[in-house]
C-alpha cells in the first residue's frame, strides 16, 4: 500500500524538496466548498456537476506543478473557469479563485505575479457584480487571494534565490577546478616539454653510440630508463589530488543545472558496490548527456536511474524532448555520429565492454548496461 501511494506521490508531483506534503494538505480547503453546497445548492444534481469540477480542478492543479512559467498561465486560467462554473452552484466556489491565485508566484517574475492577483480580484469583483453577489462573497474572495497569493510570491522568491545562492556556489567550486585543471596543464607542459627534449637527445645520442661504444650505449640507454621513471614519478605529483567526478556528485550538479534552467530532474540512485574505474565512467556519461539534454532536447522533464541488473549496473536517462532522427539507435550505428557526442559515449560504454541503446520518437531513452566487472578490468 504505502508502495502505491509512493509511486502516485512521483506521477502527481515533481520530486522537489519545497514541496513536501504542501500541495495535498492545501486541497482541504476545498472542504469549504463541498460545506457551502450542502447549505446552498439550487441546481438539481448539484454535487454531481461539483465532482466532475473538483476532477478538472484536481488535473488542472497538479498539472500546475510540472508547468513551467511560459505555461502555467493556462493553469490558471482553467483553475479561474472551474471556479466560475462552480459558483454558479455555490458561493463558496471563491476558494477556487484562491488556488488560481496562488498558482501566481509561478509566472516568471514578481511584476507577472501581482499582475496575474490583480487580474483575478478583477474578476472576482466583476462576477459577484455580474450575478449580485454579496460582501459575503467577493471580500473573502479578495483577501484570501491576495493573501495566499501574495506569500506564496514571497516563498517562491526566496526559494529562487536560494537556489540561485546554491548554483553560485557551484560556479565557484566549479571555476576552482578550473583554475587547478589550469595549473596542471602548465606544469605538466613545463614538465614534459623539459623532459622529452633530454629524452630525445640521450636516445638520438644512444643510437649513434651503439654501433660505436656499446658500453656507452647501454649507459645512455640505462639513463634513459631512469629519465622516464623520474619522469613519470614528476608527472603524478603534479597530478595528486585531482580527481573526476563521481555519480554522486554528477547527480547533484545534474539536478541543479537542469532545474536552473527550468527542466525537472528526477534520479534515483541504489545501492551497488560500484569500483572506481565505472563510477567515474558513468559519471562523465552522465555529465555528457545532461549537456546533449540542455543543448538539444527542448525537454521539460528528465530522469535518471542507476540500479543493478542481474551481473551488471545499468545507468537509464530519459527526457520528453524531440528526440532524435533516429529510433532504436544501437551502439554500432551511433559510434560514427558526434553530433550529439554519442561517438564518445560510445567509445566509453566499449572500453568498459558494455551495451549503449538509444530509443528515440517522442523524446529520447538512453540505456547503458556495464559488466559490474569489466573485461578490460580481468587479470
């Protein structure tokens, strides 16, 4: 039981930590409603036309929550004609004018939501005009919009800077790895330039001896060896510390790159006993195809899962994007197509001796299969 109502929660709702319960313990106010109707019902089969309204309303409401801001306004709309209709059979339909309301703070800008509020308490003032209507109509009618309306603006703003605070922090982290990714291209070039021109000299030097003076020869070739071991030994100091990503933390930078730009993110994550070598793989797979999604997909929902499946890891990514030309894309097909970077990925999903499948028509379904332990990694 508590499984089905988990996986309702997922289809009703995006996965958003703001949310919560929030959106299911506001709909008791639709109570309000169902009161004032068993008190005032002048149409026959009234509670009838109320359900069927309540259905739309409910659709319309939840629908609300996956909308992004260029499309919610039809949201709103709809929620403002459920209401209309509604009050025909009961005056205390206005709360349904609350819920459009406060579906406001969603339109993209503070301006466009207190617009969006005047525009409904318009209305409201105009109906209870239209159908004579009381105080005891349009005043809890206002207010409340207003009211619910003008928090939840106050809540979404804060939510958008703190999400905005978090991706500054991101950028940070992320132009200090720059900034190391740059000290050690220097250094490795100052390093390796020095070293390989020694290199090439002792072994040009090697080779003119070893028809001359062997034992010379041996000697140049023997400093070579350990040229190139204190070489190599140079190079990994240089290298210490820096690292790639790992699915954790591409997880975390994929969700707040793609709801930074208003593309919902849902991943799940099991638990496997990942080593390092495929971790860090399905990492940079992942990172290139988030980049693929904000570049080419137009989506507005994605999802990620990485979960075992029978003696391997599998690592699925969907969007509702456009999708490709292409449908059913194997790993064959694709190694020599770069648009999108699927030769890379495909080269990485060989390398660890997996299998890429590509599913593309209305939107685009990305399923990778790893060994658990890989060819490449057998003794």
């Amino acid at each position: 039981m508590l499984k089905t109502l988990k996986k309702l929660d997922h289809f009703l709702l995006p996965r958003q930590d703001e949310l919560q319960y929030g959106p299911y313990i506001w709909l008791l106010y639709l109570f309000i409603f169902f009161v004032s109707l068993s008190q005032y019902h002048p149409v026959e089969n009234s509670f009838i036309y109320a359900t069927i309204g309540t259905l739309v309303f409910l659709a319309l409401y939840f629908n609300g929550y996956w909308a992004n801001s260029k499309n919610v306004h039809w949201n709103i709309i709809g929620i403002l004609v459920v209401g209309t209709l509604m009050t025909v059979l009961s005056p205390g339909a206005s709360v349904f004018f609350v819920y459009a309301g406060a579906f406001c703070c969603r339109l993209g800008s503070t301006r466009k939501a207190v617009i969006g509020l005047a525009i409904i308490a318009a209305w409201i003032g105009l109906f209870a005009w239209i159908m004579s209507y009381g105080s005891y109509f349009y005043i809890p009618g206002i207010l409340f919009t207003f009211l619910i309306g003008g928090v939840n603006i106050y809540q979404h703003d804060l939510s958008l800077k703190r999400k905005e605070l978090i991706l500054t922090q991101q950028e940070v982290r992320h132009l200090a790895r720059t900034s190391e990714r740059e000290r050690i291209a220097r250094d490795l070039h100052d390093l390796i330039g020095h070293t390989f021109s020694v290199i090439t000299l002792k072994a040009e030097l090697a080779n003119k001896l070893i028809d001359k003076d062997l034992d010379k020869a041996r000697a140049e070739i023997s400093s070579l060896e350990n040229l190139s071991r204190e070489a190599l030994s140079q190079v990994r100091e240089v290298v210490t510390g820096y690292r790639t990503s790992d699915l954790n933390t591409e997880l975390a930078h994929a969700k707040y790159t793609l709801e930074s730009n208003e593309i919902q993110f849902d991943y799940q994550f099991e638990e496997i006993d990942l080593n390092e070598s495929i971790n860090k793989e399905l990492a940079i797979i992942l990172k290139e195809l988030v980049t693929n999604i904000l570049k080419h997909s137009q989506a507005t929902k994605v999802s990620a899962t990485i979960s075992p499946n029978k003696h391997q890891v599998q690592l699925l990514v969907e969007d509702n994007g456009i999708g490709f030309q292409r449908s059913d894309t194997q790993t064959n097909s694709i190694s020599d197509n770069n648009r999108y970077g699927l030769k890379g990925i495909a080269e990485r999903v060989n390398k660890m001796d997996g299998e890429l499948t590509i599913e593309s028509n209305q939107g685009t379904r990305v399923k990778i299969n790893i060994p658990l332990k890989s060819a490449s990694e057998q003794p």
